[in-house]
C-alpha cells in the first residue's frame, strides 16, 4: 500500500487536474442529490394537481396551525401544573410529584417540535415572495417547469461528469507515462542480471502492464472513489435533512458489511498478485517460443511448448476466476448493504407513514408523522446511495491490483546500479596512438565467493593489438565486459583489483565518458528494427550519411547494402531478421568502424562471416586497429595474425602472454590450442 501511496504522490504535480476532477465530482454529487430531492415536488405538488404557489400557502398555513397547537399545548401543560401547585388537596400533590418529570419531558418534546416547524415555517415565508413570483399558476406549467429544471440540471451534471472523467483520465495516463518513463531509464542503468532474475519478458510485463495497472488504479481512485462516495454523501444528507434518526437505523448494517468488504479485499489482493507474477511467466513462455521458434521446429517441440503454453494459461485462468468470483462477492456485498439499508428504512418509514406515529419501539423516529411525500424521498435518496455503493463494487479489486503492480513497478524504479558515475569525474584522457590499458590483480564474481576471474594481471601497451583465447567459461567475455565497466572488480574479500586507463583508474572517469572513447562488437549482433543507416549511425547522431557508407564500405557491408530494396534504407526487421548473420554482424563492425573508438573490443566479431568476407575483413582492420589499443576474442587462427600479443586463458586466470612465436615455443596450453580448439573453429 506504501508503493501505491507514491504512485498518487506522483500526481501532485498535477494538481490542477486533480483538483478540476474533484470540483467536478463535487458539482456531480450535488445535481444527482437535487435530481433526487425532486420526487418530493413531484409526489406533494404534481401528482396533486396543485401549483407551487398553492403548495407554499398551504404549507404556511399548516405551519402555523401545528404551531398554534404546540403554543396552545405546552400553554395547557403550564396551567395544569400551576393549579396543581395551588392546590391543597393531599392527592393533587401526590399525583403531581409522580407526574412532574413526565410533564417536563413532554413540554421538552413540544418545544423542540415547536422549534422545527418554526423554522419550516420561516423557511417557506423566505421563500415564497421567490416561488409567487417566478413558480407558474398552473399544475401542467408546473410540471414543464419541474422537468426543464431537472433536464437542465442534468445536462450540467453530464458536462460536469465529462469534466472529471477527463482530468481523471489525464492525471491517470500522464502518471503512467511518468512511471515508464523512470522505469525503462532505471532498467537502462542497470545490467541485465541487476535489473531482476525473471529475464526480458518479466521487465517488460513490469514497464508495460503493471505501470497500466497503477494508471488504472489511480483513474479509479480519482474518479470513480471520488464521485460516487460524493453522490451517496449528497444522498445521505438529502436523507438526514428529511428524517435523520431514520437514516441512522438504515445505516446499522453498514459495520458488518464493512468487515466483509476487509476480508474480501485481502484475499483479492493475494490472488491478484500471484495472477500477474503468473501472466509475466506467460509472456515469458510466449516471447522464447516465438522468438526460438526454429530450435522448437527442428527438434519438433511443438506439442511440448503447446501443453507447456496451456499449462501456465489454464492456471492463469484458474487464478482470473477466483479473482472475479472474489470480484462478484464485492459486488453482492454492497448489494446487499444497499438493500439492506433501504429494507430497514421501507419498514420503519412505511410504519410511521401508515400509523402516522413518530415513534417506533419507544424510540422517537420523527418530530411529526411522516407524510407520503416525505417517505418516497426518503426512499428514493436510500436508492441513490445504492447506485454508488453498485458502482464501488469493483473498487476494491481495481485498487488491490494497482498495490501488487506497485509493489513491483517501483522496486524497478527504486533499484540502483552497482557502477556509478564518481562526485568529480576526471577527464578522460585522448591520444592518437591509443590508450594503455592495465590490469592489476582483478578478480570478479557473479555470485559470492564463486570467482570467475581470480587475480588478472594484464597490461596492454597504447596502440597495441591483443587477443584473448581460451576455452568457454574461463573468463574471457567477463574480463572484457570490465573495461566499458559493464561491470566492475568484486570479490577477494574486497580487494578485487582495478581496470586502468594510462595509468588511472577508470572508475575514476565519467561513464559516458569511458563508453564513448571504447568501440564494442559482439559475436551477438545487437540490431534494431530500424534502417541499415540508422543501424550503421546508432551512437553518432552527427554522422553524414557519407560517413555512413564510407563506414559501410570498411567493414564490406556496401556490396549487399546496395541490392536491397531500398539499400540504406531499408528496413532490416526485429534484430535485423532479414539479414544473414554474416551481414548482421558486418553492420556492427560498421557501426563500430563509425564511432572511431580509442578502444576497440571484437567479440567473435567474425565468427558468421564467410572466409572470403573475413580476409577482406582482415585486410580492413589491418588498417583500423593501428595507433588503436585493440582486443579481440577469437577461435579462429586467421585472426591471430592480425595482433601483436595473445593472452592465454584457463579457469580465470592468465596463463601466459605473448607472441605467436613465443607462445609456441614455451606454451603446452597454447600448443594445445593450436591443435584442437582454435583449428575446429577455423
């Protein structure tokens, strides 16, 4: 509930809107309680073929009747317990002290009584010079008179509800694009294995479906919470205003349908929550099988993703029907109290009518016998509570979802990164021959006291070319992703080392900084669904679009850019899936050759190229790593002649560095690359 309370802290800064939303409500509650309040005229004055005017002498005039009665009255009572008192009789004094509390209580009685219909009376005398002159004289003029009011009042209550139905709806989706927006830009500062563990499809669901969820919660707390507890407010005190003793025993059922409501909203939030974990999985399940649907084809999986698919949705299904019927058993709670409420008062109210009594039980229930007019108000403000308390009924589960969604938006918001910008960033140095780059005893761990690098010493001279080899899982990939600090040292009891740069420590530099002076390519081409220029341009915004084929051009991706459709602006599709993964991965080498980094990291970045491409490829880099610190991760041995030293890896730690020449010489692991590992993937 503390996550949803940031969500509505959210829209004060829409405050404007919040508050034309409330007014409007206001302005609602207020017409539907006058639309209500007209059966009375209707009932009094219509249905008994009288004027208003006739209707306000006849209401003086019984005013001033029962007031005359009451004066006369409590006068009698006074001049009974005066003779009373005069006399000496032994039996008068005895029957006086036995009823002179009685006496004091029914003269109370009267004087309040004789209160109420003075003011009755002085309220219909300030009133009437009004009605005489503008109310017509007859009933039918009456009548059109009545409707063309409550007409008019509803046409102002629809502009009113148009009103707040808009601001509500503004401050609802201005929220939700706010908690996006801090969403998706948190999860972009965050690595993948900080952002959560339920991978892509769950961040999505979270950015996208809970944050709509929130927005849905907060329109409905801001127009539907707000307007129509107004509308049964007005309709309350329309019904206190007629006989509020009576409303007060209509409302005695209200506590235990209160309690019903708690627990009812309880156990929707559980089966809400565990419905939205269990629709991310969906996701989750949809977005691998799509997206890996030819490993499912070719392994003829596809019966087993069906069952597996219908598995999650039919318990999702299950989890949705509890949640309606938890939904409907609201609903019929607050039917219930509404017919509850109106059942009492239909009891008690037709009771008094009929017998025309103002006490029911020894309880005084009115100060004078309700007439038919009174009554059929009476009941028809009850029914107008009803209809908001109907339309409340889907509150509870509407506001029970935006809890759980915030309970999962804002700790994705809330999340910090682990690597951050320093208070004072250094200035990150630039030179012509490159950059040296160093490794001092780096040690990194996914997960604690499981070290994947463990004391990494390595120092890579300013222009120079180096490749990095070993088999799979000793820390090759892990050790580059330190240098752009994807991630930064951990583990050793603290003392995990440190990633330099010409001698300085790269945490020591801005971020952003130290990313855009580092070229990265991939053996994962990481492609936008977006054209071949845009793709090439990605990062270099100023770049012309003559420096985007020149680029192309380097990295021998013009021959095939140039037969598309519409060549560099073509669109390439989700994760360029028009395109080979040789020409993926020659559009990231492009990229790359576009940025003109100080540093550039090859990832397998020929990996899927065809050996002709490659040694056109080759002869390019040739050229584009020199006076540029170069490191490449690479199976093939054709690659290893385009560097100046190669770095031998083995469960995380350097086994030897240096030249062809020397490694061959001095190097059993390298020899035995070179025999097995590296020659399979040339």
């Amino acid at each position: 509930m503390n996550q949803l309370g940031r969500a509505l802290r959210m829209t004060l800064k829409y405050r404007w809107s919040v508050l034309g939303s409330f007014g409007c409500s206001l302005l609602v509650a207020i017409l539907w309680g006058a639309n209500l309040g007209a059966v009375y005229p209707f009932v009094e004055i219509v249905l008994q073929n009288k004027t208003l005017p006739q209707w306000a002498d006849e209401r003086i005039e019984e005013s001033t009747i029962r007031i005359a009665k009451h004066e006369q009255r409590i006068a009698s009572l006074q001049e009974a317990v005066v003779s009373a008192d005069a006399s000496n009789d032994e039996a008068t004094a005895k029957v006086r002290a036995a009823s002179a509390d009685a006496v004091a209580s029914e003269v109370r009685a009267i004087e309040y009584d004789l209160k109420a219909e003075r003011t009755r009376l002085a309220t219909t005398q300030y009133w009437q010079p009004t009605i005489d002159r503008y109310a017509p004289n007859d009933a039918f003029r009456t009548l059109v008179y009545l409707m063309s009011v409550m007409f008019s009042a509803t046409v102002v209550r629809c502009l009113c509800l148009l009103g707040s139905m808009v601001f509500v709806a503004r401050v609802g989706h201005r929220t939700v694009l706010d908690l996006q927006q801090q969403a998706f830009e948190n999860v972009l500062s965050l690595e993948s294995h900080e952002a959560g563990g339920d991978g892509t499809s769950d961040l999505i669901s979270r950015i996208r479906g809970e944050t709509q969820l929130i927005g849905h919660t907060v329109k409905t707390l801001f127009g539907k919470t707000v307007r129509e507890p107004l509308k049964m407010a007005a309709c309350m005190a329309g019904a206190a205003y007629v006989n509020w003793r009576l409303l007060i025993l209509s409302v005695l059922v209200c506590p235990l349908a209160g309690f019903v409501l708690a627990m009812l909203a309880r156990a929707t939030r559980r089966a809400t929550k565990r419905a939205i974990e269990q629709s991310a999985n969906l996701m989750d399940r949809l977005y691998e099988a799509i997206s890996y649907q030819r490993v499912v084809k070719s392994f003829t999986m596809e019966q087993t993703e069906r069952q597996r698919f219908q598995l999650v949705a039919h318990d999702i299904y299950r989890k949705r029907m509890r949640i309606a019927w938890l939904e409907s058993l609201s609903r019929n709670n607050n039917e219930l109290l509404g017919i509850s409420m109106i059942t009492l008062s239909v009891l008690a109210g037709g009771y008094l009518a009929l017998t025309q009594q103002t006490h029911l039980l020894g309880l005084r229930m009115a100060t004078q016998p309700m007439d038919f007019g009174s009554v059929m108000v009476f009941f028809g403000f009850l029914i107008g509570v009803a209809d908001p308390l109907r339309k409340l009924g889907d509150v509870y589960t509407i506001v029970q979802q935006g809890v759980v969604a915030s309970d999962r938006v804002f700790p994705l918001i809330d999340k910090r990164a682990a690597v951050t910008d320093p208070v004072s960033p250094a200035t990150m140095p630039t030179s012509e021959q490159g950059l040296e780059v160093s490794l001092d005893n780096v040690w990194f761990e996914y997960q604690p006291n499981v070290p994947v690098l463990k004391g990494v010493s390595l120092s890579l001279p300013a222009g120079s070319s180096t490749a990095i080899v070993g088999h799979n899982g000793c820390g090759k990939s892990t050790l580059i992703n330190l240098l752009p600090r994807f991630f930064d040292p951990t583990g050793n009891a603290g003392d995990a080392g440190t990633v330099r740069i010409n001698g300085q420590d790269i945490r020591e530099f801005s971020i952003g900084d130290l990313r855009r002076s580092v070229g990265y390519v991939t053996q994962q081409t990481m492609l936008f669904n977006d054209t071949v220029a845009n793709n090439i341009g990605y990062g270099a915004s100023n770049a012309t679009m003559e420096e985007i084929v020149a680029a192309a051009k380097e990295a021998h991706a013009d021959d095939f850019i140039s037969v598309l459709e519409c060549g560099y602006d073509t669109m390439i599709g989700q994760s360029g899936r028009s395109l080979s993964g040789g020409q993926r991965q020659r559009i990231s080498l492009a990229r790359a050759i576009l940025k003109n980094p100080q540093v550039l990291i090859l990832d397998e970045a020929t990996s899927q190229i065809d050996p002709e491409s490659e040694n056109l490829i080759h002869q390019t880099l040739k050229e584009f790593i020199r006076n540029r610190t170069t490191i490449m991760i690479t199976h093939r041995v054709s690659t290893l002649d385009l560097v100046d030293q190669i770095v031998i890896m083995k469960n995380g730690t350097v086994v030897d560095c240096g030249s062809h020449s020397q490694l061959v010489a001095r190097c059993r692991e390298y020899q035995q690359m070179r025999n097995g590992y590296l020659e399979e993937a040339a």
